[in-house]
C-alpha cells in the first residue's frame, strides 16, 4: 500500500459545486414548502387551530431541520472548494520550491 496521497483539486472543486448546487436546490424546495404548508394551509386542512397545533408543530421542526441542512450543504460545498484551493496553492508552492533548487 502506497503512503502517497493524491488529491485532485479539480475534482474536490466539482464536488464543492455539488454541495452548493444541493443546498441551492433544496433552498428552492423549502420555499415551495413553506408556501404549501403554512400555518393557515393546516389550520383549514384540520378544521381549526387546535387541531392542527401538533401538525404546525411538527412543521415547524421539518422547516427547521431542512433549513440547517441546507445551511450545511452550503458550508460543506465552500469547505471543499477552500481546501482545494489551498491544496493547489500548496502544490504550486511546492512546485516552485522545487524549481528553485534546482
């Protein structure tokens, strides 16, 4: 087994858009969500405030959840990216490095 490791910054760049691209979808997704099923929307589906309380509850938790997710698909796209972007940075350093020794 090899100790090297190999990154290919074009790839983690793809990977970084996907993430981002993710997150930008279900951005989308969860404004077409909030739009379908607001407080209003439950209250005349269940006939009154007190019936449709622990449904706009469990709502409520879905569009939190979904939020950080798509907080997080974001981080996690730019994270990708940042690292490689440092990791060319470093390899053109390292490049140069070398060249300069010679």
């Amino acid at each position: 087994m090899s100790d090297e490791v190999r990154l290919s910054t074009e790839e983690l760049q793809r990977l970084g858009a996907t993430f981002e691209i993710r997150a930008e979808e279900l951005s989308r997704q969860l404004a077409a969500f909030r739009r379908r099923a607001d407080a209003e929307a439950l209250r005349d589906g269940f006939g009154s405030d007190e019936a449709a309380r622990p449904h706009r509850e469990l709502y409520e938790q879905a569009e939190q959840a979904l939020v950080q997710l798509q907080q997080r698909l974001a981080e996690v796209g730019r994270g990708i990216k940042e690292t490689a972007a440092n990791t060319e940075a470093a390899e053109e350093e390292l490049a140069e490095m070398m060249r300069s020794v010679q």
